[in-house]
C-alpha cells in the first residue's frame, strides 16, 4: 500500500458507533435468538442486532462525555482511543451500518476474548466477489468449528463492506458502492482525489470517510480498538501491510504470508494506491494488511484458515 501522505485534506472522522451490551445466543433455526441484557430480564429479538452510526461534522469533533468510547482527534488524522466495549458484549450477528442504498452493513462474531481479530471482505466486489465467498465460507466454518477460535481471542468477520456492488456482479461497476466511489480509496491516510485502478481513474468520494460504508466500519474499527485487521482483496497474490506511521503491520505480514503462502510484498508496486483502509488502520497504531488472494474465483479457504490460525497465535503471543 502507499505510504501516507500527511499532506491530504483533513478527514472528517468516523463517529463512535453506539454498541449493543448484550451477548446473544446461538441463533436458532427460525433465524431468532434469545437475548438477556441483565440477569433479571429477558428479551426475545432477532439475530441480527443494529448499532447505529452518524458521521461527524470535522476532524476535530470531539465526542460527547456520554458516549462509551473517549477520544482525541487531532490535525494529523491520529486518534488516541481507551476502548470501553468488548467482544464479549457484541452479539453473535449484528449490523453496524447501512450502504448507501440501505443494505445492511452485518457482521458475524466467534469467541469472545479480548484480542480481538477483525476480517473484511467484499470492499471491491466486482471481479473480487470471491472474498465475499471467503469469508462466508469463513463463517460457516467456524460456526461449524467454534473450537478453531484460539482461547482469549474474538474474531469479527464482515463478509461484504459493499453490499450494493454486489448486485452487478463479476463486472467493474461492482467494485464501486452505489455513488461510484471506489471505497478503498475513500479512507484518512494518503487520501486523493486523484485516485486511479490500474490506469483508470476512479471516484475517491468528495472526501476522506464521505461514504457511508466506510464511514460505518472506521468507526466499528474506533470502537473495538481490534488487535489486527484483515482487508481480503482479488487477485494480485500477496500480502500488504498498512503503511501510515504504524509499527506492527510488517510483522503480521511476514506471519500471515509464512502460514499461507502468499508472497510477503512490503509495498504494492503496480500503481499508486491512496486513500486505503489498511493505511488508515495502520494510522491508529492497529496493525492491518490487504491480503490479496491468488485468484479472481476461488476463495482459497485452506490456506487462508492457516494463516488466521497463526495470526490468532501471534495475537496472543504479542498481547497482553
């Protein structure tokens, strides 16, 4: 990924999300789920959760003393966060966002320790619909197998970050959102509006966070302070760690590229990519990676599921 470029328009950041307290249930075969927010009450609701999310104004908003997360946001798009949520107060399917057309923004979450491992598929869908199916493919498995989440770890997965994409297909209209905003270029660190794929030049948004998929996940990313995010992109074969003043993502790099196979590459080469999400990430201190899977068709379950394994490892090895 590009290196950060200090120099860009200040981003208006992502508000905190508002989190549920409730730890749900396994969801039953009627898609319903029993929910108990306190020991004396319970409440029958569905499986799927809402947290709510509304963009602040500027960078330098600064959160009202009710919200559940405090933080400082300064000039230099960096954030000092004391988180004050959990994996073990998220339900096991919740929403987090809508995309621009109101789809649902859903994630998935396995164990509940405290370091907690965040995968996102589906930014670009398009020719990269095979991260969708990746980290589908993800969550049944590990639905399947709760055993393969390490103890002390929680994985949240979020299968597609641009759901409306989806609807076009294994076309290049659907690596866009709904506005035609490529939304991995639309992030705080090393944002252009001169953004381009390949040679072609696409739509950065008007500003950094000014969709509100990525405005969503940036701040479920402030309000869960993750150990480690995975960006699943297709299909220039590597690993690609955030590079945006952080200090840790080379090394969750060369761990996920020794447990998958994919080459550990320190910087992409093929062209200049600005605005990204793992650059971003990396920009909070939270190490972050693009792992580009080999092909535009087959999610590679396998290898992924060895290097998530040795991430969670790593995880627990490098956290206290």
């Amino acid at each position: 990924m590009a290196a950060c470029q200090p120099a860009t328009p200040a981003a208006a950041l992502p508000t905190l999300a508002s989190l549920p307290t409730a730890l749900s249930r396994p969801p039953a075969a009627t898609a319903t789920a029993t929910v108990t927010p306190a020991a004396t009450a319970t409440t029958t609701t569905t499986a799927t959760t809402t947290v709510t999310v509304t963009p602040s104004a500027t960078l330098t908003d600064t959160p009202p003393a009710s919200a559940p997360l405090m933080a400082t946001v300064m000039d230099t798009d960096t954030v000092t966060v004391t988180p004050a949520a959990t994996a073990t107060l998220l339900p096991e399917a919740f929403v987090f966002g809508q995309s621009v057309e109101g789809r649902d923004l859903t994630a998935y979450r396995f164990g509940s320790g405290p370091r907690l491992l965040l995968l996102v598929g589906g930014i670009h869908t398009g020719y990269e619909t095979n991260t969708v199916g990746l980290l589908r493919a993800l969550r049944d498995h590990y639905t399947a197998r709760p055993d393969e989440v390490l103890p002390g770890v929680a994985l949240v997965l979020v299968p597609a970050l641009n759901p409306d994409g989806l609807l076009y297909g294994r076309a290049l209209r659907g690596r866009f959102n709904a506005r035609e905003v490529d939304l991995n270029r639309n992030w705080g660190c090393g944002w252009s509006a001169a953004a381009v794929f390949r040679d072609l030049p696409v739509n950065a948004g008007a500003a950094p966070f000014s969709e509100p998929e990525t405005v969503a996940l940036g701040a479920l990313i402030q309000q869960l302070q993750p150990g480690a995010v995975l960006f699943y992109h297709a299909a220039a074969r590597g690993v690609f760690p955030g590079n945006c003043g952080g200090t840790r993502s080379v090394a969750l790099a060369q761990v996920y590229s020794a447990a998958s196979g994919y080459p550990y590459q320190p910087d992409f080469a093929g062209y200049t990519v600005t605005g990204s999400a793992p650059n971003w990430v990396d920009s909070l201190g939270i190490p972050a990676l693009d792992v580009e899977l080999a092909s535009a068709e087959d999610t590679e379950l396998i290898r992924n599921l060895n290097a998530i394994r040795a991430v969670q490892a790593w995880l627990t090895a490098t956290t206290p």
